[in-house]
C-alpha cells in the first residue's frame, strides 16, 4: 500500500515539473486576428453608390437637408455594416447641447 502511494506522488511531481518545464520554455501559439481592409470599404462604397441613388431621387429616403452624396454615403454604410440585410427609411439629425 505504501508502494503505491509513493509511486502516485512521484507521478503527480513529475507531472507538475513537466508542466513547469513546458510552460517555461516552449512558447505560446500567438494568434493573429485578421482585420478587414480599410481601403476595400471605401471602393465597395463608390460601387454601391450608383445603385442606391435611383432610390434617392424616388423619394424613398427621408433626409434631414443632406446632400445627395452624404444620403448615399450613409446608406452605403449601413448597407455594407449590415450586409445588405438594412435599410434606411429615414434619416434624422441629432441636436446635442
């Protein structure tokens, strides 16, 4: 009985000094998080432009006195955020204080 009890502890040592040893000195898998380019967004936004601004001129967007193009900037965003599953119907300005 006291064979095995001896035998289990030196088990349950070498595995600790194993673990120290690998957590000492092998190293850690760094994972790099991919980011989307930023560069890509603003030509998907001038692609999608010309198919938004039919709607515009339909009056199918409510703006708050914008332009045409900042319309169109907006719902380009919003149609890119929410991969084409959004839609604005109408656009507000904001006062803050």
């Amino acid at each position: 009985m006291t064979t095995v009890f001896i035998i289990l502890l030196i088990v349950i040592y070498l595995g600790k000094v194993l673990i120290a040893l690998v957590n000492r000195y092998a190293p850690e898998e760094i994972i790099i998080k991919k980011q989307a380019p930023v560069v890509a967004s603003a030509a998907v936004a001038i692609a999608v432009a010309p198919a938004v601004a039919p709607a515009l001129h339909a009056g199918a967007v409510l703006n708050a006195g914008l332009s045409d193009r900042e319309t169109v900037a907006i719902i380009s965003a919003v149609s890119m955020a929410t991969r084409g599953k959004g839609k604005v119907v109408k656009i507000e300005k904001q006062i803050t204080k």
